[in-house]
C-alpha cells in the first residue's frame, strides 16, 4: 500500500514545522527520511502515524484518506529508537499485543507469535522479560511485534541508532529481508546517510521541513540537485562560479584562473552556478594526466586514513580543495608540494547555487 | 485543540477531574476566603485586628513554628550527618526513624507525653512521691518538646537525601587544598546541601502552623492558631462564619507564603546538589563512637516512647484518669473490640474508600497532567495542590461551611469525612503519579496504540501496570495517614461516625489513658499490618517513587 502526502502542514502551537510538504511512496518501497537533527524527519514520521495531527494538507494509505483517522487505527508498524518494549510483559506477550488488540488469541496466536520471533532468531527468548536482552535483541523483538501485526506500512524512526557499529550493519540485512519479504512500504528516519545509501529504494533528503531532494541512493549521491544535499550526502567541495553554456549539457566555468569543463546541471541558463565536486573525484598527481582537465595547486594538509589519505590542497587565487586519493601510493604526496589536480568533466556538476 | 482531540477520552475526563477539584477543593476555600470579608456588620480582618486572644494565637503560632523548626534542625541535621558519614553501634536503628514516625499518630505522641509527663503522669506522680514537682507539662514546654522530637525526622531525611548526593570528592579536594577536615566541611559542603536543609525546615515550619492535635491537646492556656480555629467553628452557635473563616485564612496565607518561599529555595537547589558518589561511611570507634550512639540512642529512645507506654497502658488497669500501673487487664482491649468497636469500623472503612478514590483519582489525574496535557490539565496541576496549603483543620471549616446545605448538603453524612480524607492526601498521591510517569516514555504507548489499541485500553493495558508499584506504595502510604488524619476529620464527623483517633481524642479530653492506650494501640496496628503485608508479602518498595 503506498503513501501519498500532499500539501502536507504541520504545526506545533506557532511553530511551523512542516509547511506544504508533498511526497509519493509507491507500494512496497523502501523509504528513508535523511537530514540533519530537528528538520522535522520524526514529526513527519509522527503525522503518518497519527501522534502529530497535520494542520494542513493530506495523506493517504492506498488512496484512503487517513488524515483524520487516529493512530490505533491506521493498522501500522512502529519500531521506536527507545525500542519502547513494555518492560513488565516477557517478550511473547509483547509480540503478542498487537495480535491481542486484533482479536487474535489462542494458539493461532501463539504459532504466529513463535514463527515472528523465530524469523528474527529469538524463537529461544519468548518468556524472557525485555530487561534480560541485549539492546540487539530487545530491537530484533521490537521488530518482530510491529511486523507479526502485518501492518500496512511500516515506520521507523532511528531505530539502530542505539547499537553499536558492528550490530548496526547486522540489523540493518535483517530490516532488509524482513521488508523484501512482506513487501511492506517503510519509512525509515535516519541522519546516518550510510545507512539511508545502503538501504534504501528511495531517499528524500530534508532540510527546514521541506524535502529538499527525492530519488534514488544513487540519484542523491551522483546527482544532487542543491548544494544542501551535496554537501549532507557524501562530502563536497563546493565553490560558486561564473558559467557559460557549451555544447552538449556541458558548460564552461571559470576556477581558480582557469577555464574548465563541467556538467550542466543548472536547469536552465544561468549566469553563475554552483561548482560542486567529489574529493574522491580529485587525483592528485605530479605531472598532468592526459585526458582529465587539470588545475595546478600546492598540498596543504594531509590526513592519512588507512585506507585512503585526505589532502587538503589549495589552488591559485586561494581556493582550498579536498581531495580523497585511493590505491597504492595514495599518501605519497607531501605537503608544500606543488601538484596537479586532476578531475573529469562528468564528475564537476554545477547546480543552481 | 481539533476535532479529533475530542474524540479521545482525555479532554472529557481533564474537564470532569478540574469540575470535581473546583467543587471541593477550589469552591471551600473560596467560601472560607469571602466569609473573611463579609462579616456581620464589619469585615473579619478588622474584627480580627481587634480581637487581642485571636491576636495572641497567631503570634503564638509563629513563634511556636520557629522554636520547634529550630529544635528540630539542631536534632535533625547532626543526626543525618553522622548517620550519613559514619558506622557506629545502634546506626540501624537510626535508620528506621521514618518509619517510626510514620506509623505513631500525633494524637497518640501527644497522649503518651501526657501519661508520663502530664499531671498524672508516671514520672510526675513518681516524683511527686518524693515531694519533687515538676512544671506543668502543658503549656509551652511541653509543646516544644513533643513536636521537636516528631518532626526532627522531616529534616533528617531531607539531610540525609542531599548528603547522599553530595559529592565526597568535593570535600577531599578541599581537603588536599590544605583545609582542615571540619573547616572543609563548613565551606563545601554546607552550601552545597543548605537548599535541602531549609527546605525540610520549611516543611516543619508549615507542619507546625498546621498542627492540630498536639497543639489543642498540651497547648491548653496557650492560645495557637489551629485551636483557636476549631474552637470558633466548634462554639457553641457557630452561625457566624467570618471569625473561623479569617483565621482559616490567615493560617493559609501564612502556609501558602512559606510554600512560596521554598519552591524558589528548591528551584535554585536543584542547580546546586552535585551528583556523584557519596562518601563511604567511616568507621567511628571511642570516645566518639560511644557519645554518637549514646545520643542517637536517647533520640530514638524518645522517638519510640509512644510505642512502649500505649502498649503498657493497653494492658493496664485503671479507675477514671488514675493508671494503677503494674495492674494487669483486658478491659481495655475488650472495649475496643466488643463494646465499642463502632470507631475501629468507621476508621477501616473510611480511611479504606477514601485510599481507593484517592488513589485512583490522583492516578488518573496524574496522567493527564503528565502525559495528556491540554489547555485546562495546568490548572488541575495548580488545584490539586492546593491541599498543601491547607491544614486540616482549616480544610475541615471550608469543607463544614461550604457543604452544610445548598446545593450539595454533606453535614452528618460519611462522605464528608472520605471527602476531607481524598482531599488532604490527594497532593501526595499526585506528585508520586507525576514521579513515577515521568520515567515512562511516550514512545511506551504510541507502541501500543501502534499496535492498535485504543488510547483509554493502552492506559488500562501498558501504562496501569508500570504505575503499579509506584500506585502500591503510595496507597500503602495514603492508607496510613488517612487512619491517622485527626483535625478535618474532627470538624466535619457526626455522632456514630467516630473514628479511632477521635476516639483516642475525646478519651484523652475526658482524661481516659487506659482506653485511650487501647484504640491508640489498635490504631497503630491498624496502620502497620497493611505497610508489614504489602512490604513483605507483596514486596512492595515503600518509596518506589523516589
Ligand atoms: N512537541 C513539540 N513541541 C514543539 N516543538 C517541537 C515538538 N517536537 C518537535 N518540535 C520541533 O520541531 C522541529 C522538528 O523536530 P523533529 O523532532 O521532527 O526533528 P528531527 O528531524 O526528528 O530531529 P532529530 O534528528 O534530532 O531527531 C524541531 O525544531 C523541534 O524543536
Ligand atoms: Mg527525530
């Protein structure tokens, strides 16, 4: 069942937190809500569920108006940060709560119950109380009490954002599989943008309450359409330019002295744009490397990170660039050195700025 | 507020608990503060301005308040230091001092002061035998006295609680600044758990105004506030509200300005206790270990002084006010449970419905406050603590004048007597429901809602069986000091509805001790096996809110 929000407000006492928000979530897509803290993820979140009422606007389930129906009825999921397991019920019983609230008793229950609990590896634990699991434990339970209900959708809000690393990535598969499988619409609020490129089918990045960008991982990432979600997903170096349109979605700009290729992504003519590129999109390297257009600059900074080593360098007219060079050698450049920074006109993007 | 806020439970039942509150709580006080004004003729202020006995009362009152708050702090905080700090012989006895005072109803304190020091006390006669005369036990001296040792333990444990949290740290950095261990004491930690301290001593301070059965009971020829209260709602003829009602008022005002005060101590203390570890507590051997038992030991000695002379006193025979002490009998028991057992039932009943309104009430209550805010849930926060302010003495006029007729007539019923019960106790349940929903996340039932249960079923289902332990101890909690209440009850019971501590103090009026002794022991009884049985069978955690 997908979910459509349209002209979407929200408002706490004078505050407005959300203000004519629009969005499609086709059936069975995984959704994540990606932005920095107190851009309004979880109060979005909350007015799906029901617990913030919306002040303006629309949302339905399946084309069904539930804009004013309350929580307990909107037959959905939840999965908390806090887990919000009920601390004096074992954790059977709290898989079966929602069940219970259905109607459903008995050993039809019970078996449904069992085989959630087994689904997520926690057949063993039933008549435990949720104060004797670990935190992995007591959000694989969590999990299975909003999923054993088979909601229409499911909504998490941070829900790994208490586990460690390592648990973090084994119960992010886990959510994974789990939503293949029911092919369940999820909305899953995260300010992890790891988290958000890894799992998800969609991704809406948001800033100020407004989703600022909505496409895939992959879309976010290579393509971002503002320099906000440039710069909140992944790294970038940013820098505002003159341009000048050339040939095929191409345009000229003019960096640090010189004049270069980069791709057009403004929408329409503009006179200055924003020049955004990847540090990992950067190489370093001595002398220029034919085929890539080159900036000449000198290695500032260097911060050597195992895998990689993270330059900082500064170019003519005292623009200072990141840079992430991979591979064999890549903290092989010295600082005061004087290099050439080389880079391809499909990875220079240049949006509005 | 929308359409579907309505459609919930929460508005309607925020709406019916601030209706029922305006009615009891808000309504009487009301009544009493305008019968102030509207005097026969002449305004209760400038009648009261005139009236030199009424004058005296409150003065008395005050100075009274002052001297016992003194007293009580200069017992209470060194106690509560060594107790805190050190390990010596007798520290767990010490320990239990609350409990004590829990469970030993001023009427009864009052009552055994007087069997051994009143004018046929044990001492008294004791020593008169030997042609010794002691000063009279009523009056000034005796007042001071018994109230100290009550109400030392509500600046005992408020100082106990802010050395605990005071950080042991503080004071060794001191120390290693090359401070001498007491001096270090003094500059650091002093300050540092001041806020508590006063704030305990206010509470004392307020307790004292409020004080009724000691105050009538040993004040006699000295004129207090409370009794003077009583006595004009009492006299003979008592149509003329306005003089009752201004000292009602005045012993507000007083209450309400000392509240006032120590919500602003406390409101600046919170920023000033440290958390951290507390010190361990050090051995202390010698000379002064044997001087701190010794004197904690006298304390607790005197603290249970009640206990020990009810129960003899119970037991023992007696012709009219005369005790014949090592005379033996079960008259007196007998009495109580067989000939006149009609204040042991009402006392059960009562205090019984009256712990399940309350506790039921302030739950609910609590919860809409906390966790349901809406527009009028403040001002229920606001009324429900308004009882703070009111002694029970001067809840008892309010509650007389206001429901003697018109249109809620409840003179002479039971219900008034359960009413004045929920209501003088209803502050303590609600802070213990805040407490403890304070701790419960919101998240807890928007899973359960999520899950799709209904918002009045997810109260019942997820949120009832969190509060229970907290809900548990402080019905226990409620139940022994409703059994105990003496001064609203006093004011508003009619004929055949005594209960045990009216008993014990119109037995006391007539100089009775023997059957005082008696109800007075059933009444402890009657407090503690609920507090034994929840406590051990139930292992139910007295202080769970804390
Ligand atoms: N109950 C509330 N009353 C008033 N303002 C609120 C309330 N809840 C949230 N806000 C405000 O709404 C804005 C959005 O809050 P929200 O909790 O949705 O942020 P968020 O994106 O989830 O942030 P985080 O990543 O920190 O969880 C914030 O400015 C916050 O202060
Ligand atoms: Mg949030």
């Amino acid at each position: 069942m997908g979910i459509a929000i349209s002209n979407l407000s929200v408002r706490y006492g004078a505050e407005t937190v959300i203000s004519g928000l629009s969005l499609d979530i086709p059936e069975g897509c995984f959704f994540t809500l990606l932005g920095p803290s107190g851009c309004g993820k979880t109060t979005l979140l909350r007015t799906i569920a029901g617990f913030a009422p919306a002040s303006g606007g629309q949302i339905r389930f399946g084309g069904r108006n539930v804009t004013e129906l309350p929580p307990h009825k909107r037959a959905i999921g939840m999965v908390f940060q806090d887990y919000a397991l009920f601390p004096d019920k074992t954790v059977a019983e709290n898989v079966a709560y929602g069940l219970r609230a259905r109607g459903e008793k008995g050993e039809g229950a019970a078996r449904k119950v069992k085989a959630a609990l087994d689904r997520v590896g926690l057949g063993h634990v039933l008549s435990r109380h949720p104060a004797a699991l670990s935190g992995g434990q007591r959000q694989r339970v969590a999990l299975a009490r909003a999923l054993v209900i088979k909601p229409q959708v499911l909504l998490m809000d941070e829900p790994l954002s208490n586990l460690d690393a390592k648990l973090r990535v084994q119960i992010r598969e886990t959510i994974i599989e789990l939503q293949r499988e029911a092919n369940i619409t999820t909305v899953f609020v995260t300010h992890d943008q790891e988290e958000a490129l890894s799992m998800s089918d969609l991704i809406g990045v948001m800033n100020r309450g407004k989703v600022e960008q909505l496409g895939t991982p992959h879309e976010i990432y290579a393509t971002p359409r503002t320099g906000y979600v440039a710069d909140f997903v992944g790294a970038a170096n940013r820098t505002e330019v003159p341009v000048r349109a050339a040939a095929s979605g191409r345009v000229e700009v003019d960096v640090a002295g010189s004049r270069l290729l980069a791709t057009d992504s403004l929408n329409g003519p503009a006179e200055r744009g924003l020049l955004v590129l990847r540090p990992e999109d950067l190489k370093i390297s001595a002398t220029v490397v034919s085929g890539l257009q080159s900036l000449p600059a000198v290695v500032r900074g260097r911060q050597y990170l195992g895998s990689r080593t993270s330059y900082s360098v500064e170019c003519a007219g005292g623009l200072v660039l990141n840079a992430e060079m991979h591979g064999a050698g890549h903290d092989a450049f010295q600082p005061g050195a004087s290099v050439h920074l080389g880079f391809d006109p499909a990875a220079a993007r240049v949006i509005r700025s | 507020m929308n359409a579907s806020a309505l459609r919930s439970p929460w508005p309607w039942l925020s709406a019916l608990a601030l209706g029922l509150l305006g009615v009891f709580v808000l309504y009487p006080l009301l009544y009493v503060f305008t019968a102030s004004f509207l005097g026969e003729g002449r305004s209760g202020w400038l009648q009261l301005v005139g009236d030199g006995h009424s004058l005296a009362a409150i003065g008395n009152t005050l100075v009274l308040a002052c001297i016992v708050t003194l007293f009580s702090t200069l017992i209470g905080v060194p106690l509560a230091y060594v107790s805190a700090r050190y390990r010596f012989r007798g520290k767990l006895l010490i320990t239990l001092l609350p409990l004590i005072t829990l469970v030993i109803p001023e009427v009864v304190t009052a009552q055994t002061w007087l069997m051994i020091l009143g004018n046929n006390g044990v001492v008294t006669r004791f020593l008169k035998g030997y042609g010794i005369l002691l000063p009279s036990f009523y009056g000034w001296f005796g007042l001071i006295t018994s109230m100290s040792f009550i109400y030392y333990t509500y600046v005992y444990i408020g100082t106990v609680a802010a050395i605990g949290k005071f950080d042991a740290q503080l004071e060794e950095a001191a120390q290693s600044l090359g401070t001498a261990p007491l001096r270090s004491r003094l500059h650091v930690m002093l300050p540092v758990i001041r806020p508590a301290i006063l704030a305990s001593t206010l509470l004392v301070f307020t307790m004292v105004v409020g004080n009724f059965a000691i105050s009538t009971i040993l004040g006699h020829n000295v004129p207090l506030l409370s009794v003077a209260i009583y006595q004009a709602a009492v006299a003979e003829g008592a149509t003329n509200l306005t003089m009752q009602s201004t000292l009602a008022s005045t012993s507000v005002l007083i209450v309400m300005a000392v509240l006032f005060l120590n919500r602003r101590i406390i409101a600046k203390g919170r920023f000033e206790i440290v958390q951290g570890r507390g010190a361990k507590p050090q051995p202390l051997r010698g000379m002064h270990g044997v001087l701190v038992s010794a004197s904690g030991g006298i304390v607790v000695a005197v603290s249970l002084l009640p206990l020990v002379t009810i129960a003899v006193g119970a037991f023992t025979a007696s012709r009219g006010p005369v005790l014949r002490w090592g005379e033996w009998t079960l008259d007196n028991m007998a009495r109580v449970f067989i000939t006149a057992p009609g204040p042991l039932v009402n006392s059960i009943l009562y205090a019984g419905v009256a712990t399940l309104i309350s506790v039921m009430f302030s739950t609910l209550v609590s919860y809409l406050v906390v966790k349901k805010s809406n527009l009028v849930t403040p001002f229920i926060d606001y009324v429900s603590a308004i009882p703070l302010a009111l002694s029970g003495t001067v809840l008892g006029v309010g509650l007389l004048a206001s429901f003697n007729d018109g249109f809620l007539a409840l003179t002479g019923t039971s219900t008034i007597i359960v009413l004045a019960y929920v209501i003088r106790r209803m502050p303590f349940g609600m802070r213990n429901g805040q407490a403890i929903l304070h701790n419960i996340p919101n998240s807890i039932e928007e899973a359960s809602i999520s899950l799709g249960s209904p918002p009045l079923r997810t109260f019942l289902r997820v949120v009832l069986p969190m509060m229970l332990p907290a809900v548990a101890s402080a019905a226990i909690l409620t139940w022994t000091t409703t059994v105990s209440e003496l001064s609203a009850s006093l004011l508003v019971y009619s004929g055949g509805r005594e209960t045990l501590p009216i008993q014990i103090f119109r037995l006391i009026d007539s100089g009775l001790m023997a059957y005082a002794s008696a109800y007075g022991l059933v009444l402890v009884a009657v407090i503690l096996v609920p507090v034994v049985i929840a406590t051990t069978m139930f292992k139910v955690d007295l202080f769970a809110s804390k």
